[in-house]
C-alpha cells in the first residue's frame, strides 16, 4: 500500500516537472488564487470537474469555445467513408523526438530596478507613436472644420494633453464606469483624483477628433487603414521586446463585454449593443501569457491579404494560423490549437517550417480531410475513463482518448507511447497520452490568464470598429507591459499588483507624481457585502473593506468571513453579485 503511495506521488511530481515554466506567471497578476503555487493543471482540478472540457458528445470544444473555435459555428469537416483514407495510417506506434527549441525565452533588455510603469509601457507606445497621435488628430480635427465649419472650442491637441486623454480611456480599466464621462460625474463612478487634470469639455473635443491615421491614401482599401500603421508598429515592438517559450497557444482571447456590466443593462440596452464587426486572434507564450502577435480579421468587407474573401471557417482559420506563425520558421516551437485550426494538412506544412503542433479535433468544426474515419466515429463498445486509441501516419498521431466523452487529438509534438495523466483533486490520477497531458496543462493555464487579464480591458466601447480595435489592442499592450515588469528588477523594487501597475501608468500619464497605489490615502473606502456564505451559516458575514475601486469589476474576489455562530473567521474565494456601499474617510 505504502509503496503504491510513493509510486503515485512519484507520478504526480514526474508531471509537475514537466510544466514547472506554467507556475512562472500564475501569479502574474499579484492575485493568487487557491490552485496557482502547486497544480499546474488548474483547469483539471476538484474545482472545475473536468470539465473545463466537453466532449465530441457535448459540444466538443475547450471550455465552451474558449479556445480556437470559438464563436465559429462553420460547416463540418469532409469525412470519407472510402477505406483510401485508412492508408497509410497504422496502428503500430514508434517514438519521436522534437528537435531543441532554437531560441531563447524572456524579454530582450534589461529594465533597471528605477523603471516606471511608463517605462515598460513605451516600450510598445513609444513618444513618437504619441507624437504622431498628435499631429494626425489635429491634421483630422483641421480638414473637418474646413468642411463643416469652424469649432471654436478646439484648439491644437499638445503631447501633454493627448497622454492625459490615453490615462483617462486607461482608468477606465482599473476603476470600472459606466462611461468614460463619469469621471466628472457626481455620481458613484465619478474619480475626483485624476478629473481636475483636464476639463470634461477638452476631453470631448479630443475624443471627437482622436485619430490615427488622418485620411485614406490613395492605394488604400484596407478596412483597417485607420489603424493599420499603429498595428505594425505596435506587432514589432511586441517582437523586439520578448521571446515566447518554445510552447505557444493560438487562439481568440476573452474581449467582450464585461459580465458585471452587462448583468446591469436593461434589455432594451442590451439590444441596441451593436456586435463586433472583427474578430482578434493571438498567438500567446504558455509560459508567461505574453502575447507575441496579434491578427485582426474584419467580419465584413476585403482585407489586404484576401482572407476577408473566405467562407469555409476552417480555410480561414487555416490562413490566420499562418499568418500568426510566419515568423516561428526554423525554431522548433510547438504550437497548440483549437478544433477550428487543427487539421492534417496545416500541420504537415508547419512540419516542413520545423513547427511542430498539437491541436484539439472536432469532427463537426476541424477539417478532417485525410484523417481514418475509424478514429472519428464513436465506438460501440463502452470505454473506460482514461482509455484511449491512437494511429500513426509518419510523425502525425491521431488518438481518440475517453474522459466522460470522446476527445480527439492531432499531434506530430509528443510520442504517442508516452504515458501522462490528468489529475483531479476528487478523481485522483486519469491516464492519458502525454499529448493530452501537455494540451491540458497549457491551455488551462492559458484560460486561466485569460480570465484575469480581461478584467483589465479598457472599458470604453466606440462605434467605429477602428477605434474598438485600437483600445483592445493598447489593453493588450498594458498586459504584456506588465508581465515585463514582473519578470524584472523593478518588481523586486516594488511589488505592484496589476491594479496598482495600471494605477500607476494612470497616474503618470497624468503627470500626477506624487503618487503611490500603496501609500496613497484614498478619498473613498468600498465595503462589499457577498451573499451566499460557504458554511451556510444565517449569522455570517462577508465583507471586504479597501480603498481600490477596482474590485467592483473583478469576476472572483478573496472574502473574509465571520461566523458568529461558529465565533470563528475563514476566507473564502467568491464570485458575483457583490453589493457595494461606498464610505467617505473619516
């Protein structure tokens, strides 16, 4: 019995090991959850059941299309049922090995401990990416009145005022509002520290002429053209600043609306909520959560690389797969993918650019050209939880694994003879390839920095699809600032969380230097009151007393309770709704 333990435990630090660079960033926000120091494989814990997965038999995607396809509902992938497709797959396994990774992963320079949060910001909106903010918007706001008359109310937009105007759209991520303008509200969303620093009126009147690019050239039909030169830009210096780790996630990151929000909003409101004409896809370090590129695909209309032409949702997503991983040639990274992406023939041409992938199948969202159809159909006979099958064509491995529901992989990353394991707090150990094992351990972690990082968003929603674009993507580039602080010196220096680093950029995009999230006296306490206690006693409390607005929008939050029947206090993670009572200091 004894020795069945050691063996067991054995096992469990064996997969640890193998994904120790996950727990590098699971703190990457100063907000550790209960799963972050010691279970790499967050989303296979006892708290979310397995079943952050669905199976082929319940919808067949990672966390209800949260990764790769999602959101895209396309047409089945081709199945032929001619026993030609059987060829050349075989049921005999042999080992692979991946070549060493030919790069090196972290940031690029060195940040000295002194470094603001200005700092790593700039180093992806430089001052001349500002300046030119500058000159295009006034160029804009100049053309506009020669054609519908003189504002005289305007006056030439300077640097100061237009990192003043980026600060107040950025506030707006760490101090949710109903709108930007509430921050010269009296209401409760009002923010009194950083209003007197630029008249609601002046704010309006930047806002109206706020551009990027001022006017269309003449061999321009991008949708994009209004933000495209920034994109560049901003897709370089995410390149120059930071090398991924050899594993890399592609997929579509959480960027709607904020769910505290929307629970708010009448249904009439609700309607009238115009849906995204883009969609934004990312090729992510699993390591880290870094977002080393960016692709933006228009919904409507023709883009410059023609893709905007393609119907067939696997075609697209094949084409942005590659467009994503143009620059991975020659270095041995492995790729992980979602049902819209995975297929054969993507794969096999990454294979020849020495990328190497492992992607989650769908027979109803993947393209399954070339794939036996043995693996794809559902046996008859029950399966045990853990069982699997696996097929070989040269380096690619086909394997069908049970877990409640039939999951199928497409690997050319991992061996198949290789042995893992999922491991559940409740369930214990499920065996499973290795294939699966690294599929989960890596997705999970990036599900779980999504959840936190899109807390972060800014939340201000223009019409103009441009303008949506552009504050996602400088949201994006706060994020990946971030994680470069944490990763430095400075950190050591002083240990922001990420509401305090946003904070802190605010503040000095403001020019507000007499500031420190953490020394700060606050004009305003929030005290939180949850329903629903964990032990169910009718005499416990939650609350929480701080001075950061920014809870109000967080999805989860650390309670502490007290329990007067049980006269002991306990703290408990809990999600929404929170009921807020606002306090001036005393």
């Amino acid at each position: 019995m004894a020795e069945c333990g050691r063996k067991a435990l054995s096992l469990l630090e064996a997969a640890r090991s193998r994904y120790e660079s996950l727990q590098i960033s699971d703190d990457v926000f100063g907000e550790s959850g209960d799963d972050s120091s010691e279970n790499p494989f967050y989303s296979t814990s006892g708290d979310s059941n397995s079943d952050n997965y669905t199976s082929e038999n319940n919808g067949d995607e990672l966390r209800g299309n949260e990764i790769g396809g999602s959101q895209s509902g396309g047409p089945p992938g081709s199945i032929s049922d001619t026993p030609a497709e059987e060829e050349g797959w075989s049921d005999a396994l042999r080992e692979i090995t991946i070549p060493p990774y030919k790069d090196t992963c972290g940031p690029t320079q060195m940040m000295s401990a002194t470094a603001t949060a200005m700092d790593f910001f700039q180093l992806f909106v430089p001052d001349n990416a500002i300046q030119n903010m500058v000159t295009q918007t006034n160029m804009y706001a100049k053309k506009y009145q020669e054609r519908f008359g003189s504002d005289e109310g305007w006056c030439s937009v300077t640097v100061a005022e237009m990192k003043a105007f980026l600060g107040f759209m950025t506030s707006t991520s760490i101090q949710r509002c109903e709108s930007v303008l509430s921050i010269w509200s009296s209401g409760f969303f009002s923010n009194k520290s950083i209003a007197p620093q630029m008249s609601q009126a002046r704010f309006e009147k930047i806002l109206k002429y706020f551009h990027i690019v001022a006017f269309r050239s003449s061999n321009s039909s991008h949708g994009l053209y209004k933000i495209q030169p920034f994109l560049d830009t901003l897709q370089q210096a995410f390149s120059c600043t930071f090398r991924p780790s050899q594993t890399q996630v592609l997929h579509e990151p959480l960027i709607d609306e904020d769910p505290v929000f929307i629970t708010t909003c009448t249904e009439r409101e609700l309607r009238k909520r115009k849906k995204r004409k883009f969609s934004l896809w990312v090729r992510q370090c699993t390591a880290t959560g870094f977002i080393s590129q960016v692709y933006v695909h228009l919904k409507e209309g023709m883009g410059s690389d023609g893709i905007g032409t393609l119907k067939n949702k696997p075609q697209l997503h094949s084409l942005v797969a590659k467009q994503l991983c143009q620059n991975l040639s020659g270095r041995n990274a492995i790729i992980f993918t979602g049902p819209s992406i995975t297929s054969l023939s993507l794969f096999q041409e990454f294979q020849k650019q020495d990328i190497y992938c492992c992607g989650l199948l769908s027979t109803r969202k993947s393209d399954c050209t070339g794939l036996p159809p043995s693996m794809l159909a559902n046996p008859e006979t029950p399966q045990h939880r853990g069982q699997s099958r696996t097929k070989m064509k040269g380096n690619m491995s086909l394997i069908s694994w049970y877990n409640k529901g039939n999951f199928r992989f497409l690997t050319n990353a991992y061996s198949p003879s290789k042995q893992g394991m999922i491991i559940k707090r409740k369930s214990g150990e499920i065996p499973c390839p290795l294939a699966v094992e690294a599929f989960a351990a890596h997705l999970s972690y990036i599900c779980k920095y999504d959840d936190k990082y899109s807390k972060y968003f800014i939340f201000h929603k223009p019409n103009k699809t441009w303008q949506q674009v552009f504050w996602l993507t400088i949201s994006i580039s706060i994020n990946n600032a971030y994680i470069l602080y944490k990763m430095s010196d400075a950190y050591q220096a002083k240990r922001y969380s990420r509401a305090q680093f946003g904070e802190r950029l605010v503040r000095e995009l403001l020019d507000l230097d007499n500031c420190s999230p953490t020394h700060s006296e606050p004009d305003w306490f929030y005290e939180l009151s949850v329903t629903g206690s964990p032990c169910m006693g009718r005499m416990c409390a939650g609350f929480v007393l701080c001075d950061d607005s920014a809870v109000l929008g967080m999805a989860r939050l650390r309670v502490n309770f007290h329990c007067w029947e049980r006269e002991e206090p306990h703290t408990s993670t809990v999600s929404p709704p929170f009921r807020a009572l606002r306090l001036s200091r005393h």
